[in-house]
C-alpha cells in the first residue's frame, strides 16, 4: 500500500488536478530514475549518455504518475520502475544504439541454444555452439562481448514485444485476469522455470544476483571472484538461453 504521507498528494493531483502536488510526487520519485538509469547502463557503448537515459527515465515516471491508480493498493515504485524502464529502452530503440549486425549475431546464437537444447535437453556447451555456428571458441566468446550490449535490457524484450503497457500485465489485478491470461501466465512460468533449470551453476548464479539481489556485474564479479568480462559474457549466454526457452513458448502458444 502507498504510505500515508503520499496519499493526500496522490488524492490532490488525481483528483483536484493539483499540478503541484503532481510536481512534488515527480521530486520525489526522482531517486528512482537514477537507481533504475545506473543499473540499465551497466555495459552500454560509451557513445550512450547516461544523461540521455535520465531523461527518457524522467519521462517515464511523469508517464507513470500520470496513469497511477493510487486507489488500486499497488506498490507505485514497482509500477513506476516498469514505465522507466520501458521509456529508457524505447529511447534506446529509436537511437538505434546497436549495429544490426551485432543484432543478427544476437540471434544466431539465440536460435543455436534454441535448437541443440530442445535436442539434447540439457546446457549445451560452448563448444557444441560453436560447432553448430561454424565459428572457433575463441570466435563465440568475442561474439559474446559484441553482443553483452544488447542483453543488458533484461528479459522483457522475449516475454512481451507489445511495448510498455504489455510490460505492466505482471501489475494486473490477479481477479481481474481471465482464463485464456491465466493459461498464457502459467505456460510462461513453466517456460522460464524449464530454461532456469538448464543454465549452468555459474549462469543461475549471475541471473539471481542481478536481478533478484540486485548487484551490479561489477559487485558480482567481487563476489564470485571472476572478472566483469567473464560475467558479462555468462549474463549474455544466460539471457540468449533463456531466450531460446520464450521463443519455443511463443511457438507453442501460436500452435493452440
């Protein structure tokens, strides 16, 4: 629930339209653009502004205090932290921040693990990819540097395409979800819970310090005593895993 401190200017600015109490709501919430900024511009190219991220972010919270139901009881920073990050990537799209190249490469891998993990049903190793892409081991894991960038953008590019209001579907009111979402919800899960189970020791581990402890790659290079480059390429080989996973999901809803 929002703390009481908040609600008689969530109520002022809902309901009277105070354009003053929406302009302390915005103050407020400002330190989240920055949590939710410096965590989204771990491994970006350098020709990305940090301060061009801020204030696709700072739109972001201005969109999510404009379309918050405070009366809803749900938590807005969860709900806020959506919008800012759907905003920050969205700026990201429209820069076209990543060679297409780097993108198809994104794929090929992606569509490898897809594929020799349905067959084998179990973690392939780099090898075996490399076998399949044609490509040395040495070749991968520089493919896996080029690509770290595109990945950093978590999972929510595989699970939902449809933008930012597809994005918010987790913050729908569990009474209001019908049986087809409900299905749709419970295919997702099993999906996610079936590429988790495939990843290596390492991968879990890097996947649940970032997004769940939420450590920097720098902080859980510390921890598990491996340089950030070598997290940043198990966080890559995680997310395209995982990928794969969604994508075979994607499929099999698409059959029914």
């Amino acid at each position: 629930m929002i703390a009481t401190a908040n609600l008689d200017l969530w109520r002022a600015w809902k309901e009277e339209g105070d354009l003053e109490a929406k302009k302390r709501l915005i103050e407020q919430f400002l330190p989240l653009v920055d949590y939710v900024t410096n965590r989204m511009a771990i491994g970006l190219p350098k020709n990305v502004l940090k301060d061009d991220l801020a204030s696709n972010g700072v739109m972001g919270l201005i969109d999510a205090i404009e379309k918050f139901d405070y009366c809803r009881g749900l938590q807005f920073e969860t709900y806020a932290s959506w919008r800012i990050r759907g905003s920050i990537i969205d700026g990201l799209r429209q820069g076209d921040w990543v060679p297409r190249s780097v993108r198809e490469k994104a794929k090929r891998i992606e569509e490898a693990y897809q594929s020799l993990e349905q067959k084998y049903l179990r973690s392939v190793t780099d090898a075996e990819i490399s076998d399949y892409l044609n490509v040395s081991e040495k070749d991968f894991t520089n493919m896996l540097h080029e690509i770290a960038i595109t990945t950093v953008c978590s999972l929510e590019d595989p699970i939902r395409e449809e933008e930012s209001e597809t994005r918010l579907s987790l913050l729908i009111d569990e009474r209001a979800k019908n049986p087809d979402h409900k299905a749709h919800e419970f295919f997702l899960k099993d999906s996610l819970i079936s590429g988790i189970e495939k990843l290596t020791e390492k991968e879990r581990t890097v996947i649940s310090l970032f997004y769940y402890e939420e450590l920097s790659l720098s902080e859980i290079a510390e921890v598990m005593s491996l340089s950030p480059s070598r997290i940043s390429q198990l966080h890559s080989k995680a997310i395209l895993r995982l990928r794969g996973a969604l994508a075979k999901h994607k499929e099999q809803l698409l059959q029914h």
